[in-house]
C-alpha cells in the first residue's frame, strides 16, 4: 500500500496498577491491559471511551493480590 501511513499512535494509561495502551486501529479501538511482566489481555471497543471504561471494568473484576479470600 503506498502511501499508507503505517505509524500506530499509542496513549498509556494507568489504574490500580494495571497499564492499558490504546491504539487505534482502522474502526476499532483496542486496549491492551496488562500488570507488569504479564501478558496484556486485548479489549476492543468502537470508541476510545469504551475502550477505557471497559479496561476499567475488566481491571475492577481481577483478584486483588494481597487481599485473603476469607
């Protein structure tokens, strides 16, 4: 494809911890969502907004490390 512009803009965020990189990509919005040194999980979303709540929401529903069960 010439002329395509192939750079992929990213914006870092954090929360609890956890770091969520967005990009854009074509008509979808992908957050990857991951603690340091793990795999991120891939969350995509029609829209930067969604993108974020629902790392966010994803990130609420993970166990707490630290925290005992009882």
């Amino acid at each position: 494809m010439a002329g395509a512009d192939h750079s992929i803009d990213s914006e870092v965020l954090e929360h609890l911890g956890y770091q969520i990189r967005l990009t854009h990509a074509g008509l979808e919005w992908i957050a990857a969502v991951a603690l340091p040194k793990q795999r991120p999980t891939l969350i995509m979303a029609p829209d930067r907004e969604a993108a974020i709540a629902k790392a966010y929401e994803w990130i609420e529903l993970q166990p707490r490390s630290g925290k005992s069960p009882s």
